[in-house]
C-alpha cells in the first residue's frame, strides 16, 4: 500500500500533477490492478488537470481535452486507443477550426490534491473519475458544442469510434 500523501500547501497544483505519475508508478502497481483500468485514469487526469489549467496550454488544448473528456464520460470511450480516438486525433491535426473556449471561472472543486491517498485500484480510479467529473462539470457552458463535435465528427469513422448514437 502507498503512503498517504502529505499536502504541502507551499506545493504548486501542477507540480503535484507531476509527481501523481510518480505515485502510480511508484506504489500503484499493485493499487491500479489493471492495465485499462489504468489507462482510463491516466486520460481522465490528463483532460482534468490540463482543463484545470487552460491557461498554461495552446489554444487547440482546452478543445481537444473538453472532447476526450465527453467521449470517456459521456459516450464510453475506449481507452484502450491510447491518446483517444484517431478520429480525434486527425480532426486536431493541423489548423482544425475551433473556438477559443472561454475557461470557467471555477474549474471544478476537485483537483490533483485529492487524488493521492488512494490504497486500492478502485479508490484510485473513483478519486480520478470524481475529478474528471467535476472538471466536466465546470465547464458546462461548452458542453453543447463538445457533444455537438463529437456527434458530428465521431460518427464518420465507426470503426474507431465507441461513442454516438
């Protein structure tokens, strides 16, 4: 079992970010039982940090990180594909037209800080999967357009795609 995590009040939110690889590395072997399990975390905690952060990233990043979050919460997406769907990744390829997504003021009650301490796989993965909701939750006012996209865009390859009607 992993040590529970001291909060350090003085530790900045992404370096905290930083160091929850290390955690999962580090002890996590035997908390995180398996490999899509895992992986499901990983881009879950990704999209959140990167949308608790959306200053700190390019303008295509918010978008991209919104979407994947609509497809893993809202539509099932597999995490098996790795960084998401190909049709995501083809779509943000280049100069996709894409609106500037005005970040939320809050973004979320839960952030890095409250996933540590985690002493199985399944509290890992229900503290990780907590933090992606509340992210998506925050930002709420684009959830039209990110289910919107994904609808219209994922649809086109059902071979790559797990999520839509």
């Amino acid at each position: 079992m992993c040590a529970p995590y001291e909060k350090d009040p003085d530790l900045v939110d992404t370096e905290l970010f930083d160091q929850l690889g290390d955690q999962v590395e580090g002890c996590a072997k035997s908390v995180i039982a398996t490999g899509e399990q895992r992986i499901y975390a990983n881009l879950l905690a990704v999209d959140a940090h990167a949308l608790q952060h959306p200053k700190d990233h390019g303008v295509k990043n918010n978008p991209f990180h919104l979407i994947r979050l609509c497809w893993l919460l809202e539509h099932g997406g597999d995490p098996r594909l790795g960084q998401g769907p190909r049709w995501l990744q083809v779509q943000f390829d280049g100069n996709p037209e894409i609106p500037v997504l005005e970040p939320p003021t809050d973004r979320g009650k839960v952030t890095v800080v409250d996933v540590y301490g985690a002493a199985s796989a399944d509290e890992h993965a229900e503290r990780v999967y907590r933090w992606a909701q509340s992210v998506w939750e925050a930002w709420s006012a684009h959830h039209a357009w990110a289910r919107r996209w994904t609808s219209e865009r994922g649809g086109r390859d059902r071979a790559d795609v797990t999520c839509g009607d």
